[in-house]
C-alpha cells in the first residue's frame, strides 16, 4: 500500500508544475480567447492562482472579468501576464495577472485610483501578501 501512496503522492505534486507549464499555450490570445476549448481566464489553474494571491472577492470578479479591455498575453522571462482594465476607465481602473509559467507561482497588479492613489497599485503575491507599489498595472 505505501508504495501506491509514494506514487500517488508524486503525482498530485506534479500536477500543479505541469498545469503551469501549460499556460503558455494561452501566449499571443487574449485572455477571453479560447484556445483548445479553454479560456485563459476560464482555466482551473488561473482561478486557483488568482484565488490565492488576492483575498478580495470584489478584486477577483474585476480580475476574472472576460467583459473588460484586454491585451494580448505575452510573455517574457519565464513569465505570462494578462493586462486589462475596466472599458471607458482603463487609465483610473486596470489590473494584471503574472503566472511564473514554470512554478504556476501567481502575482495580482490591481489599480483603481478611486480607492487609492493615483500612481500606486496594490500587489497581491503568491505568498498570501500584499504590497502598495508605484505605478499602474499596465505595462
């Protein structure tokens, strides 16, 4: 029975690393899009990752929103990021979504200067911490 267990045990560990690494398909659609039968945003390791990082119900919603400006996501340094922001208040009301394609490792940008100052956006990180910083969420 142990080594069954070992096994199993192997297994859930790699899924999480293997769901990440499948991110990167999503790479050059925009978040809504989808690509084999899969929305970005829509994707069960998204949510997971975004559900993590940011403990505010009402952020998640805005964040998770397929109804929003989008830009394309990219990717760069290992990591994907998905852009968007709220349609006729992108300057005041954007966020951001950073995947380490690798680890599934998910940091949240979220900015709306009605609730903050203009120049900062708060961070949520993968950690369960979150972190006033400079600027926007856009790139």
């Amino acid at each position: 029975m142990r080594p069954i267990l070992v096994c199993l045990a192997a297994v859930v560990l790699a899924v999480p690393a293997f769901a990440a690494t499948n991110l990167a398909k999503y790479a050059g659609s925009y978040p809504s899009d989808e690509v084999g039968g899969m929305t970005f945003l829509g994707d069960p390791a998204v949510i997971a990752g975004v559900t993590k990082a940011v403990p505010d119900k009402a952020v998640r919603d805005w964040v998770l929103d397929p109804n929003s400006v989008q830009t394309p996501i990219s990717r760069a340094g290992g990591l994907l990021r998905s852009g968007a922001c709220e349609p006729h208040n992108c300057y005041d009301h954007n966020w951001a979504i950073l995947i380490d394609a690798s680890s599934g490792a998910t940091d949240v940008c979220y900015h709306d200067a009605a609730l903050m100052a203009e120049d900062q956006s708060r961070w949520y990180l993968n950690s369960g911490k979150s972190a006033m910083r400079a600027g926007g969420c856009s790139e």
